[in-house]
C-alpha cells in the first residue's frame, strides 16, 4: 500500500491547462464556483443576523405599544413604499436574467440587464430620498430627538428609531450593491464573463436578492400596518 | 533505526520556503499566503495580550492594599474595562482560530491555502481597524463602563463608548470573515480521502467556532452600532430616559457575547485534542464525541446568554429554562474532558511541553466549568452574582481556554512555523510557573468571591487583604512564568537549534507532509489521505519513508530521545 500520501495534481501539470480565472490554490475551476457560493450564502447568512437584532427590537416594542406603531406607521406613505416595492422586485427579476444571460453566455444581454438593476436601485434611491426629506421636513427624527406636531405619543420615536435605522441600512446595502454591480456590469462589458465563468455575476446576484428580500420584509411590517 | 531528516529536493541549494520565498515587508504585507498572515496576526495579538497583561498587573497591583495605593478609583474603573476589552475583543476571540487557525488549518486538511486568500488578509487590516478604533476613544477618552457596556450607564458616560462601540463593530467583520473563510475552507477545500470522519480535532474545533462566529457576531454588530447611534442621535432603544429597554440592551449583547465565550473555548479544545493525540501515541478515544461535542457545544451556546441576566429581573420562567439549559452545556463538555483523560490512559505519553499545557488545562478548565455550573444554579447564583466568585470562574475558563490552550498551540506549532526547537527545560520550567501562578492569582478570588468580595471595586474590608496579596503575588509569578516564555521564544526564533519536520512524531498532514518549514504552497504535491489523523497503530504511515521521500521522520537527538514507535 502506498501509505498517506501520493500525488493526485502535480502543479506542473495542473497549470497547463489553467484557465485565467482560476485561481492557484483550487484544484478546478469547479471547486473555486463552488466555494464562492457556499461564501456568499454564508455571508448572506451573516446579513441576516445582523437585521434580525433589528426585527427583534421591532417585535418587542410593537408587542408593548401596538397602538403606537398603528398610529405612527399612518405616517409612512404606503404608496412610495409600494412603489419602491414593484421597483426592487423587478430589479431582482432584471439581475435574475442578468444570471441566465451570463450562462448562456450573451454579453450584449447581460451587460444591459446589469445596467438597469442598478438604474432601478437609482430609483429605488431617489424615491427613499423624498420618503426621507418629507419626514425631516416635520421634523420626524428618531427617538428623542422627534418633534412632530401632528402626532405626539409616547413610544411614537421609538417607531421612527427602527424605521429609519431598518430602513437606513436596508438604503446602506443598496448603495454597496449599487457599487457592487457597477463593478460587475464594467467586467462584463470589458468581456471578463462566459458561460464557463461567471462567478461574480451570479454572487452579486445573490447579494442583490438579499436586499430585496429584506425590503420585501420591512415594506408590510413598516408601512401597512392596521 | 532510521533517521532522516527531511530531503531537500536539491541539496546544497538553500531550501525554498514561506519565510523566504518573498522578502521585504512589502512581501509581508501584501501577502496572501495563510501561514503569513497567521504570522501578521501571531504579532498582533501577542502586542495587544502584552497590553491587556500589563493592565491586568496594574489591577492586582492596586489590590494588594485596601484604599488607594496606585491610582485613583476613576483611573481604575478605566484600567480594568481596557484590560477585559482588549483582552477579549483583541486577544481572546482572535488568537487561536486567527494564529494558529490561520497558520495550520489548509496545511492539516492538505489545502493549498484558505478559500478567500485575499478576505483573510483583509481581516488582518480590518482587525486593525477595529483595534485603532478603539484605541482612538480609549486614547481620547478612556472607557468606564466594563467591556460588556451596560445601558443606561454607557449611554451616559462621556467616556470613549461611542468609539470603542464602532471598533468592536468593525472588529466583528475582521472575526466574521474568518469564520466564513474557515467553514467554506473546510467544505471545499479538503485534500482527496480526508473525510469528515478523518478531520484533525483541530479542525472540527475550528470548524466549530466558525459557525459561532458567523450567526452570533452579526448580532453583536447591530447591538453595539445601536449603542453607537443612541449615544449619537439618542434613539431610544435602549435609553431608558427615552422610553428605551436597558435590559433589551442585556438581551443583545449577551446573545452574541455568551456563544462569544466559545469562540474563546472552542478552538482551544481543538488544541487540547490535537495535544493529547499526539504525545500520548494513542489516538483520541471516542474521536466521534468529541468532534461532535464541539458542535453541540456550539449549538447549545446559543441557548443560554439569560443566565448572565438571573438578578437581571428576567422572568423566573426564563431563568429556570435558562438554567436547565445551561446545565446541559455540561454534558457535551464533559464528554471532551472525559474522552481526554480516556486517550491519555494507557497511552504511551511523551512529557513534552505542549502535552504540559494540555495537562495544566485539564486540571484549571473542570474548576471553570464546574464553578461554571454552580453559577447556572437559580439559587446560587443570587449570592455569588458580581462577586469574585464570577471573576474567578470566568478566568478559570477564559485562561484556561484562551491562554493555556494558546500557549501550547504555540509551542506545538513553533517548529512548524519557524523552523526551530526552543529550549525544552526552560520551557517546562515556565509552563510550571504559568500554572502555579494562575492558580495562586485565582483561586483565592473564589474564596473572595464566596465571602463576598465584589467585582470591579477599587477597595475592600482589611478582612480580605491576606487573600488579595496572595492573588497579587500570583499574577507576579504568571507574569515571571510569560517573560521567561517571550525570553526563551525569541532566542529560539534567532540562535534555536533546527528543528526536523516533524519533532513530535505527530500524525498530521502538517507534520508529515510538509518539510521543516512549509513551502509557499504548503505541498509540492496534493496528498491523499488513506487515515486518520491520530492513527498511531499504523505508526509505518507517519514516521516510515518508503515513499516518495517527502516524508518526515523523527531526528532523534543528543537530548531529545526516541519514541517508542520509532522508524524502520
């Protein structure tokens, strides 16, 4: 018997046939796709946690005061919610095909497909900003420093404190994916993807459905509740 | 009987290896290779355990008196909360996994290097990030509040909360990331034939934190970027002049900082396991049950964190649930120590000092475990809740855990990592004081504790001086027994004696596949794997040479005598 240890890849030998994008130390280009995923879900696990301390002080104060975030959540505009809604659900749909044109390896589709999931985060974007402006404007803060006329409850801030910190970083990781995909749509348009290697499309795709689900999330338990 | 030294393919030639295949420290800082950035890391948390270490003798030192002897009781609020917050946020959570982790875990599963190369450096940077965030709020305005930052007090202090809070924040991604970057390792990476079931514990150990640091650090994230932002836009989550929940506050952070505790423990088990497998020649008994108890262990430690709230005002229905659950934590913790002890019994044990701090951790690590559970106790708890007794018990575990279990990691993998043998008396001689030293250093806080000695108080009734002075004397001989092991390190490190390939006989891959010092790919070629890690009674496997002469045997030396199962 041969004992412990034999050869299976010589480097010499597996360096013969490296495509470009393979890194050194994986064996195959298999191997390398396959570690990018199970990372990339685990990062997205990580994401997950990091809001649920967030959904968690939701659920506790809405427990205690429900009558409060009825009453506040009346200020929220369901509408630009709505709205912002169908726009990241579609954005999802477009960053999908962005996937499936990455496989089939059409560059044309793919590019384009990149460019408007990100210009559909713009949207995204924009609407929050007037969400955001509008409320300022009554001088709806968060917590103590809240000073709305129209409503005054006690716990009514604290509403506003998870609104705007859920929403503000739920806004934070549009923006990374904003970057993110523009980082992906230039690779793509240079020609660095193909239906053999298209690991960072389908990543920031998987990033990407993240946020959106997160937002899927917030918009009823922020915005529509009775 | 043979005695090989590792063949060099080329001889004459110097050896090409990770140390000096790249020079500069621009090679060093950009590097990408697991065992340097193990290194980078290895400096990193010996600088900051120097810190905390010297804080923590500045404590013992204002204690040896009641009253005032060295500082005032402000300055002392501030010493201990910098020496538990750098000891835990900048030694214990990263100095096993992300130094000895680092450097062994691709080498024992026969990986090239670590799934992400370029995420592990980044979590050297971010780690620093984090560290100088800190540093700038503790540098600018101290830090008062004790390292777990209760509300509504650390909402108030105009000490540096706001950025140490910040730090601890992005310290979790530097954490985060080499979890993450361990598990897929783990999942991915593995050489052909090593199963899960022919894991090194090490790895299970390993693999076991990672889950930790991945589901719980995410949690301790948010909580302390809340803070953040109560201190700064006074949200009101917390705050409870703004309607906030002081004890939400509790609820978050020790959801993360009690699996945190096994992030410290977790690895270090792992060690121990890899300790006693090797220098009792035996294989670990029960290897199943103690990988798996890692697991367990980090599955039920998320179930617990209420037992730090019992006087808290949590609901007695909580604290009972959280009681019983923590009592059952004792029961996978008891199959590792029991199975320890188990592959040491007929065992053919090698009295080296790595198997040392191995021993010294199996008598300290049951007195914090079992202490551990007396605090678990509704009833008990009540008395014992803030006082020494606590301290005690959790330096029990955390040194234990975290500075033994570091310490013979470090003198196991020494050799490995830098090619040299260190002195051995020397070093027995010092695990003996670090060993004496903890003990006198805390035993006497259980004593305290149990007669009521409170925690972070600055001064006593003269009725506890005597056990005071003895803590104090304690930690002075701790500290002799760390100076005489950074003393007798570095000299290894320059004037060391060169160490064979695999010093210790062990069975793993990093030892037996690997030459004195790794290559910048770790293996000229992929083993495959045909055992398992600690398989002694195929002793022909890990110490013959028939094969393709890569393989390292034990040099036997002047001082250094032969195992029993030496070579053909």
């Amino acid at each position: 018997m041969a004992g412990a240890s034999e050869a299976v890849t010589g480097q010499a030998e597996a360096h013969a046939h490296h495509p470009p994008y393979l890194q050194h130390h994986f064996v195959s280009a298999d191997q390398q796709f396959d570690a990018a995923k199970l990372g990339i879900w685990l990062f997205l696990v990580t994401e997950i946690l990091l809001f649920s301390g967030m959904f968690v002080a939701y659920a506790v104060y809405r427990v205690w005061h429900p009558e409060v975030f009825q009453a506040a959540s009346k200020l929220l505009d369901w509408r630009l919610g709505g709205l912002n809604t169908i726009v990241l659900l579609t954005s999802s749909y477009t960053v999908a095909l962005a996937v499936h044109y990455a496989q089939t390896g059409n560059q044309k589709l793919l590019v384009r497909n990149l460019w408007l999931t990100i210009l559909l985060a713009g949207v995204f974007m924009v609407v929050k900003y007037f969400e955001y402006t509008e409320k300022f404007h009554h001088h709806i803060f968060p917590g103590g420093n809240y000073a709305y006329e129209g409503l005054q409850l006690p716990y009514v801030g604290q509403f506003f404190s998870i609104y705007f910190v859920m929403t503000g970083i739920h806004g934070l990781h549009v923006l990374v994916g904003m970057g993110v995909l523009t980082w992906v749509a230039l690779r793509a348009r240079r020609g660095d993807f193909s239906s053999e290697y298209y690991t960072p499309v389908e990543i920031s795709a998987l990033y990407w459905h993240l946020v959106d689900i997160i937002w899927i999330f917030l918009f009823p338990l922020l915005y529509l509740i009775h | 009987m043979a005695t090989q030294t590792v063949a060099t393919a080329t001889t004459g030639q110097p050896e090409i290896h990770y140390l000096n295949h790249a020079k500069g420290l621009k090679s060093w800082l950009l590097t990408l290779d697991h065992k340097r950035i193990g290194l980078l890391y290895l400096i990193s948390v010996v600088f900051f355990f120097i810190v905390g270490g010297i804080l923590a003798l500045l404590i013992r030192a204002e204690l040896f008196e009641p009253g005032q002897t060295l500082m005032t009781a402000e300055t002392y609020n501030h010493i201990f909360t910098l020496h538990g917050a750098v000891m835990i946020f900048l030694f214990l959570i990263p100095a096993v996994p992300a130094v000895l982790g680092n450097f062994a875990l691709p080498i024992m599963i026969g990986a090239k290097d670590v799934a992400f190369p370029r995420l592990n450096l980044a979590s050297w940077y971010i780690f620093w990030l984090g560290a100088l965030t800190m540093l700038v709020g503790i540098v600018t305005s101290g830090l008062d509040t004790g390292w777990t930052f209760y509300t509504p007090y650390s909402t108030m202090t105009s000490s540096g909360v706001t950025w140490v809070a910040l730090g601890v924040f992005i310290l979790g991604f530097s954490s985060i990331l080499t979890g993450l970057n361990f598990i897929v390792t783990v999942h991915k990476m593995r050489a052909p034939g090593l199963t899960w079931s022919r894991l090194p514990l090490f790895v299970w150990g390993l693999y076991a934190t990672s889950i930790v640091q991945i589901l719980a650090t995410p949690v301790l994230g948010i909580t302390v970027l809340l803070l953040a932002l109560e201190r700064i836009m006074k949200i009101g989550i917390f705050d409870p002049a703004l309607g906030g929940d002081p004890i939400l506050f509790q609820h978050f952070f020790w959801f993360y900082s009690h699996p945190a505790v096994y992030i410290m423990i977790l690895p270090a088990f792992g060690v121990i396991s890899e300790l006693i497998g090797t220098f009792s020649r035996k294989g670990i008994f029960g290897y199943k049950f103690v990988a798996l108890s890692s697991v367990a262990i980090a599955f039920l430690g998320f179930l617990v964190w209420g037992h730090h709230m019992f006087v808290s005002g949590q609901s007695a229905t909580a604290a009972t649930v959280f009681s019983l659950l923590t009592f059952l934590i004792g029961v996978p913790t008891g199959v590792k120590v029991l199975n320890w002890v188990a592959s040491l019994y007929r065992g053919s044990i090698w009295l080296r000092t790595p198997l040392l701090y191995a021993l010294a951790f199996l008598f300290v690590f049951p007195i914090g475990g079992f202490t551990g559970i007396a605090l678990g106790t509704l009833g008990l708890n009540v008395p014992l809740h803030d006082t020494y007794f606590v301290v005690a018990h959790f330096h029990y575990v955390m040194v234990s855990g975290g500075l033994l279990a570091f310490l013979g990691g470090l003198h196991y993998w020494w050799p490995k990592m830098f090619g040299r043998l260190y002195n051995e008396k020397l070093a027995q001689l010092a695990a003996l004081l670090i060993f004496v030293g903890f003990n006198v250093t805390f035993f006497p806080q259980f004593i305290l504790g149990t007669q009521g000695m409170p925690r972070r108080y600055f001064d006593y009734v003269p009725e506890f001086t005597t056990l005071h002075q003895l803590s104090t004397v304690g930690s002075w001989i701790l500290g002799l027994g760390l100076l005489l092991v950074a003393g007798y390190l570095l000299h290894s490190l320059f004037k060391g004696r060169q160490a064979p390939a695999n010093p210790w006989g062990a069975g793993t891959l990093e030892w037996t596949h690997t030459g004195r010092l790794p290559s910048p790919h770790n293996f000229d070629r992929i083993p495959v794997v045909t055992r398992g890690p600690y398989d002694y009674h195929l002793a022909e496997e890990i110490f013959g040479n028939g094969h393709t002469g890569q393989e390292a045997t034990v040099t036997p030396s002047k001082e250094q005598s032969q195992q029993p199962e030496s070579t053909r």
